[in-house]
C-alpha cells in the first residue's frame, strides 16, 4: 500500500514538471510577440509623421512659388503697359524708363524671397506703382487727345498686347523649373552673401578695398530655413579666384569632385545647421597678398554650388 502510494506520488510530481516547461516558452513567445508588435506600431507611427513632414514642406513651397508667380504676373503687367507708354509717348521717355528699371529690381527681388512674410512687402510698392502707371496714363491720354493721335496710337497698344501674351506664354515654361525646385528641396540656400576685405592693425581688424592691404577676406552669409535638409554638420568649399583666373590657396591644394571634374580649393569650413535660418561667416587668410583686380567667389556643399559672385580690390 505504501509503494502504491509512493509511486503515484512521484508519477504526480513528474507530471507537474512537465507542464510548467511547456509554459515557460509560451510566455515567453508572447511576450516576444507583444514587444514586436509595439515597436512596429511606433516606426509607422515615425514613418507617417516623418511623411506629414515632408508633405507640409512641400506645399508651402508650392504656395510660396504661387504668390511669387502672382507677383512677378503683376510685375510683368506692369512692365508691359510701361512699355506701351513708353513707345507711345517720347516725352515721358526717361521717367517710364526709370519705372521699367525699378519693376525690374523688384522682380529679381521677388525670386530671391524665401518666405510668404518678405513677400508682404513688395504688395504696397506694386500698388503704388499701379497707381503711378494710371497717372501716367491720364497724362499721356490727356496729350493724345491734345495732339489727336488716337488712331496710330491704338494700333501700336495692340501690337504691345501681342507682345504680352507671348511673355505669358513663356511664363509657362517656368513651371517646369519649380517641379526641379521641389526635387531639390532639401539644397541650402544662401543669401545676403557679403565679402569682407581685412587688414590687422594694432587695434584689430579694419575693413579696406586696397588690395595692397588686406591679408583676410571674411564672407558672410544667411542659410535659409529648410526643414527637409540634414541637420547636423555641414561641410562647405570656397573657391577664390583672382583677376588671372588663378585659384588662391596659401598652400592648401585641396580639391573635391563637383560634377565629375575635380574643383581646386582655398578653405573648407564645417558648420552646424538646425534647419532653421543662420548667420555664418567664414575667414580666408591669405598674407602672401591679393592683386588689384576684379575677383571670383564660389561656394559648394552637398555637391552643389550653392552660389556665385564678384568682388573687387582696388
């Protein structure tokens, strides 16, 4: 009886073993399951964010380029009826000239704009010079109707209008450039570009044109804000060129491939950017001494180059 006894109890115990090691693996697979289903759940939580993201940025870009091409419609409205003026009536002759030269600063303006803010600006001045061009118009109707040359000179406003629709038409093509715009929407942008000629004396850096002089060239720039670039360090080339076209290097002889051909170099800077909009200035020395002359800036990064100009030493 007490083998009996002894045996069922043992053959109990072995059964209860069992089953608590199947359980373990069960548990911990579930385990597992649940955590593989959170981190999914929280990449595409990431995923679709990162996407709103993008998608936003675009669309204010595709807005801003809207109400810039608003803008610039009206600017070249303007310019249009200037120029009928202009060969309508030769006594107004300079001051509509002067009109047309100022509608053309502003639209170079108007594309270098980089938000919907700075665009507030230039609304008023597009007025005014709306309500300059009626002015000019009652003037110059007033003379025509002294002089009656009506006639001839209602033939000579519908060839301009011909001329203005063909303008408009070749605004059309500029829509195919703002599609390359939003596929390049992550390039930095620079503006405000300034070339700073140094000379060290006893109390610090002064500014100079004298070639003769300066032994530091320091460039200022804005990068614009860009939500969709990299943040973090950024590396840019500068390339100075003097009045030979000769690269100025004080002994650098750096080089980076731009565009399948090797660039030669005279400063490589690194500098941080959170997106949003910065200052950043970059100093050049070179004590061998510049050359009277006109001479030549370019700026790379991301393999792009990211802007151009001239500057002159006297």
């Amino acid at each position: 009886m007490d083998r009996g006894t002894s045996t069922g109890k043992k053959f109990g115990n072995s059964s209860s073993r069992k089953n608590q090691s199947f359980a373990a693996p069960v548990i911990f697979l579930s385990l597992l399951t649940l955590l593989l289903a959170v981190s999914v759940g929280l990449l595409l939580r990431q995923a679709l964010k990162q996407k709103e993201i993008v998608e936003v940025t675009v669309i204010e870009k595709q807005d801003l380029y809207s109400q810039k091409e608003v803008l610039i419609q009206k600017l070249n409205d303007l310019e249009a009826a200037y120029q009928i003026l202009v060969s309508a009536n030769a006594g107004y002759r300079q001051e509509l000239l002067s009109k047309q030269e100022e509608i053309q600063r502003l639209r170079e303006q108007i594309r270098q704009v980089g938000s919907p803010e700075a665009l507030a600006l230039y609304i008023s001045r597009i007025e005014d010079m709306n309500v300059q061009l009626d002015d000019f118009r009652s003037r110059i109707n007033q003379l025509q109707s002294e002089n009656r040359v009506l006639t001839g000179e209602n033939v000579q406003i519908r060839s301009a209008l011909d001329q203005v629709t063909a303008i408009s038409n070749e605004l059309q093509s500029e829509n195919v450039e703002m599609a390359e715009q939003i596929r390049r929407a992550s390039i930095l942008n620079l503006s405000d570009v300034r070339i700073l000629p140094l000379r060290e004396t006893r109390r610090g850096e002064r500014e100079t044109l004298r070639a003769s002089r300066a032994d530091k060239l320091r460039v200022c720039f804005n990068i614009q804000k860009n939500t969709l670039a990299e943040a973090g360090e950024h590396t840019f080339y500068l390339q100075f060129l003097g009045p030979n076209n000769q690269v100025l290097d004080n002994g650098f002889q750096g080089s980076f491939d731009f565009q399948g051909q090797q660039v030669s170099l005279s400063h490589i800077e690194s500098i941080n950017y959170q997106n949003a909009e910065k200052t950043a200035c970059v100093d050049f020395d070179y004590p061998a001494g510049f050359e009277k002359g006109t001479h030549q800036l370019r700026i790379f990064s991301g393999g792009n180059e990211l802007w151009r100009g001239l500057f002159d030493l006297n």
